[in-house]
C-alpha cells in the first residue's frame, strides 16, 4: 500500500463500523457505532471529516436516501465500502497482526 493511502486509526475504526452496519450505515448510526464499541466520546463532525477522507481515497462511496417525514423531510447519506476499502482493512488487519505477533509474553507483563 502506497504512503498515504494507509488507514489512519480513527479511519480504520469508522472502516469497521462501516462493515458492521452494513446497509444501515449513515452518519448517526456510525457515530453511535464507534462511541458504543470504543467508549470514546467522539464529535460527529470528526466521523463525518473522516467519511471524507476515506471517499477521496476511493474506499468508501456514498449516496442520498429519500427524504423521510420523520426527519423533517431531509434525507439520509447512506455509506459504503468499495472493493480498494476492503482491501485496505484486509492489509491494515494483516500489518496489525504482523506487528502484534509474538508481543503476548511481553504485553502480559503491563
């Protein structure tokens, strides 16, 4: 993977929120995602800066759903993962292990 076009941990942290909310996938719902699994208190725009980053990049596309009555007639921005995102998380998953291999004798001890 090209420098640059890395995962940053934030990015892989909303990537995963992403695969786990699968179709369901739009800024609230991603948001409530990642403060509920991590514990962290994030600012939403922070997730919606990071949807940015990861579409320029190619990893992740999005879409306007229907305006809704609920929501005062606006409508939801709907997200996914594309193929190069998937494989981005594949190669951040792989870097991690690599890094973490043989560190649970060591890691232990703290």
């Amino acid at each position: 993977m090209p420098k640059g076009d890395h995962l940053g941990e934030f990015e892989l942290i909303v990537m995963l929120a992403l695969v786990r909310l699968g179709e369901n996938a739009y800024g609230k719902r991603i948001w409530e995602e990642i403060e509920s699994r991590t514990g962290r208190s994030v600012l939403i725009a922070a997730v919606y800066a990071a949807l940015e980053r990861l579409e320029r990049k190619g990893y992740v596309s999005s879409w306007v759903g229907e305006p809704t009555p609920k929501r005062g007639g606006r409508a939801k921005r709907y997200f996914q993962i594309e193929r190069a995102g998937r494989v981005a998380l594949k190669e951040s998953r792989k870097m991690l292990a690599s890094m973490f291999a043989g560190l649970d004798p060591i890691l232990g001890k703290f």
